[in-house]
C-alpha cells in the first residue's frame, strides 16, 4: 500500500526502507516526539517529505493531487477538531469537505453508537468533554468511509474500558469492510493485542 | 447664495488658541502629551499648507499627468499606511497582494464613477477627480487594514481547524471559507454602518465642508449619496480581491498549509 524510499523529513525523520501493508492493521509507536504523527502526515500528503520518495499503490505521491489522496487517505489529528456547530453539523462536516452525499440521521446516530457516543444530534459540540470531542471526530472519519484511515493516538483521552471497546469494534469494522487502519498509540497492549504489524520509531529512525 | 467667510489670519490664531488652552490643561492634570498635541499640531498645520497650494498649482494647470501622479502618490501612501497599520506581520506574498487589490479595487471604482456616474470631462479634471480618489482610496484603506488583520489572525488561531479540514479532504479554499467571510464582513462593517448612520447621527465630512464652503446642501446630498456609493463599492471590490487572492498566500502548490 504504502512504501517508502529513503525517506527524510528535516532533521526529524530518516526512514531508509519501509513497506506498510493494505487491508491490515499497522500500529505505530513509540515514545514522544519520535516523529510518529510526523509519519503520518507525511503519508497523507499534509507535509512532503525534504528527501526521498513515498509510493501510494506504486504511484510517487508527489505526482499524485493532495486533495485527491487525502479523500482516500483520511487522517485523524491527534487533538481532536471540533467545528462551530451541532454534533450532527460535526460529523457530516468530513462528508462536507471531501465532497461525499450527506447521510441521514439513523447512519449518524449508528456511527455515535460505534464511538459509544451518546449525545443528541442537536447538541452543542463545543460542550462537549476531550473524551467526548475525540470520539465525536472519530465518528466523523468512519463515516467518510475511506480507503485508510490514518488514525493518531483516537484513544488517548478514553479510560481503559471505552479506550478497549472503541478500539475493538473498529478492528471488526475495518476487517469487515476489508480497509487498511494506520494507527499510533501509546498502548502496547492495544498494540499487541489488535496489530498485524507493529511499527517502532525512535528518534526518527524505524527499529526492526 | 451667501458670501464664503474667508478666515482671515487671527481668526485662524484663535483656533490656535483653543490648542494652548488645552495644552494648559493637559499640563495641570500632568497627563504627559503636550509633545504629542505639538508636535500633531504643527504637523497637520505644515502638510495641510503644503497641499493647499500643491492643490492650487494643480488645479490651476490641469494635466492628466499630474492627476495620474498624484493618484499614484496617494496609492503608495495608502498601500505603506495599511503595511504599517497592521499589528500582525505581514509576508512578502501577502503584502503584494495587499499592493494589487488597493490599486485594482480602487482605480476600477474610480473609473466607473468619473466616467459613467459624474460624466466628467476631461475626466482628469483634477478639482473632481482628486477628492474623489482621496476618499475612495481612504475608505478602502482602512476597510482592507481591519480585512488584512482578521484574516492573518484568523489563519493562525485556527491553523488547527485548518490542518483538520485538510486532513479530512478539504480544499484550501472550503479550510478557509469560515476565515475568509468573516474576514470580508469585519472589514466592510465599518462602511456601512457610517451609511446607516448618516444624515442623523452626523454629517459627513465632505457634505460639511461643502455646505460650509456655500454650497446648497440639496446639491451638497446629491454628491455625497453618489461618494458614498463609490466608496462602499470600492471598499467591498478591494476587500473581496484582497480575501480572495490573501487566503491563497497560506497554501502551497502541494496545498499544504504554509504559515511561518
Ligand atoms: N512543524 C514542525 N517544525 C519543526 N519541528 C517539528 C514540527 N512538528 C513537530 N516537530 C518536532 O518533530 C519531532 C517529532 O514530532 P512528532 O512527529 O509530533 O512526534 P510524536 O507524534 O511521535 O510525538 C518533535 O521533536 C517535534 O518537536
Ligand atoms: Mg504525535
């Protein structure tokens, strides 16, 4: 799926090889400021990589549209964005910006089920706790349905319960629908329990 | 029609007058400005004289060569006074733009006024043309300073919401749309709620110094409902420009968010 050549990212990231596979589940982790999220949005095209080259399905990235990518692509920052608006406004605004046909009310309300969200449609977002606002945008990408989902520490505000039931009904969700997850955490446990493949960074370098 | 009092010289001293009267109070209470209200004094005093008889020498030799330099001299001026205005720093892209939306937007509504609304001829007869451009370059300088502001501000207080709008495949121009209108309307607000309240809250300033200068004050409405149009026109038409190439400034080619 993802491949990347020689990869350098200012003094930040130096990547000489790495292969990250489609339709698995990929965890990334690492300690603080290794250069995990930097990882991530170099694959989604928000940054470009100073030296090297990333390939998406065999293509360059750099040959490929950003807007184009990230639609496919999606990724979840790692504090939680929240709009002006309802929690309905919230989750429909991902569909919004990549162009995608609105979705009624029953999908929304199914998709706050699988975030174990449970707020009214109507609520104000910003009155919403951290926990609350990261399960909120997590909600918003599974609804974009998109072909990766680049997920950054989606669990890092939850308790250890909610954190673990989250986390496991999107495994189902995503071997289900046969899509590839990304994911940082600080979880090890989550790590081991739910990766096909577990990715180390340290200080920018992957360790093997 | 009546007579124009022309001040005479110690008519003009007694309004001096009224300054050091001021500055004695300024002095008692030990506010410490005396300097300030001198110095701004003698200031408005010596480039108000200067332009006086620039103005006089111009009017008297029109030439479309000295209406155009002027507009040119008011144009940079303008453009350096915004520069200078904005608390916020400012890149070079963006400062360019700044520099294109001011003279587009304010030559265009020019034109469009001398020509089709005032019919003036020659349409460089310097007595109209150069309040005229004084007032629409004015208005639209302060309308795009409050529009340059909010929107450099904006970009970065909500760099995140961006970099998430982004990220969830947005275009640069939908990551910015919020920033973008809110910036427009901050920046025409002004404009417009000085037209709501004119004619009763107060007098605009042209209107007044026609009036006072002997003439009609029916004539005197006519002119300022028509500048007033103008300026509203040309503030908006700068403003819009200004919003819609500043934004682009924050993205690079890759449409990525490049803010320094
Ligand atoms: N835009 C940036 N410019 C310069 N340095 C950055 C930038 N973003 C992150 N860094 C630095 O890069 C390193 C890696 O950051 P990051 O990828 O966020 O780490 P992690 O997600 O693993 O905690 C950190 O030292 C951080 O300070
Ligand atoms: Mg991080």
């Amino acid at each position: 799926m993802f491949q990347l050549e020689g990869v350098k990212y200012k003094n930040i990231l130096d990547i000489k090889q790495l292969s990250i596979p489609a339709n698995k589940i990929t965890c990334i982790v690492g300690e603080s400021g290794s250069g995990k999220t930097t990882l991530l949005k170099l694959l989604n095209k928000m940054i470009s990589c100073s030296e090297g080259e990333i390939f998406y399905n065999n293509d360059a990235i750099s040959t490929i549209n950003s807007i184009e990518l990230r639609r496919k692509v999606v990724m979840l920052p790692q504090v939680p964005a929240v709009f002006p608006g309802t929690v309905k406004e919230n989750l429909l605004i991902g569909l919004k910006f990549s162009e995608k046909p609105a979705v009624n009310d029953e999908k929304l309300s199914a998709v706050l089920n699988m975030v174990q969200l449970n707020k009214p449609l109507d609520e104000d977002a910003d009155k919403l706790s951290g926990g609350e606002k990261q399960r909120l945008a997590l909600g918003r990408v599974i609804l974009m349905d998109p072909e990766i989902f680049l997920l950054d520490e989606p669990s890092s505000a939850l308790d250890e319960d909610t954190e673990q039931n989250i986390i496991e009904k999107l495994v189902h969700y995503i071997k289900e629908t046969n899509k590839t997850l990304i994911m940082v955490t600080h979880s090890k446990k989550i790590a081991r329990a739910y990766a096909d493949n577990i990715i180390e960074i340290k200080n920018g370098r992957v360790l093997n | 029609m009546d007579k124009v009092i022309n001040l005479q010289i110690w008519q003009l001293a007694a309004a001096y007058i009224f300054i050091v009267i001021l500055l004695v109070i300024v002095k008692l209470k030990g506010i410490p400005r005396e300097k300030e209200i001198l110095i701004s004094s003698a200031r408005m005093t010596l480039q108000l004289i200067l332009t006086g008889y620039i103005l006089m020498y111009i009017f008297q030799n029109s030439n479309p060569v000295f209406t155009v330099i002027v507009i040119g001299v008011m144009e940079a001026f303008a453009i350096y006074n915004v520069f200078k205005r904005v608390k916020v720093k400012l890149s070079p892209k963006i400062k360019r733009i700044i520099a294109i939306s001011m003279v587009l937007g304010t030559t265009s509504s020019l034109l469009y006024f001398i020509i089709v609304v005032i019919n003036l001829s020659p349409w460089y007869d310097p007595r109209y043309f150069i309040p005229i451009a004084g007032m629409l370059i004015g208005n639209s300088m302060t309308g795009i300073s409050l529009g340059v502001s909010r929107l450099v501000d904006g970009m970065t207080a909500q760099k995140h919401l961006i970099e998430s709008a982004l990220m969830l495949g947005a275009t640069p121009k939908m990551a910015a749309k919020e920033i973008v209108d809110n910036a427009f309307d901050s920046a025409i607000l002004p404009t417009i709620n000085s037209m709501v309240g004119m004619g009763i809250v107060f007098l605009p300033g042209m209107m007044t110094g026609q009036i006072l200068s002997g003439v009609s004050p029916v004539t005197a409405i006519e002119y300022q409902i028509a500048v007033m149009l103008g300026i509203l026109g040309s503030v908006a038409l700068t403003v819009i420009l200004f919003v819609q190439l500043g934004y682009k400034t924050f993205f690079n080619e890759q449409q990525q968010l490049d803010i320094s």
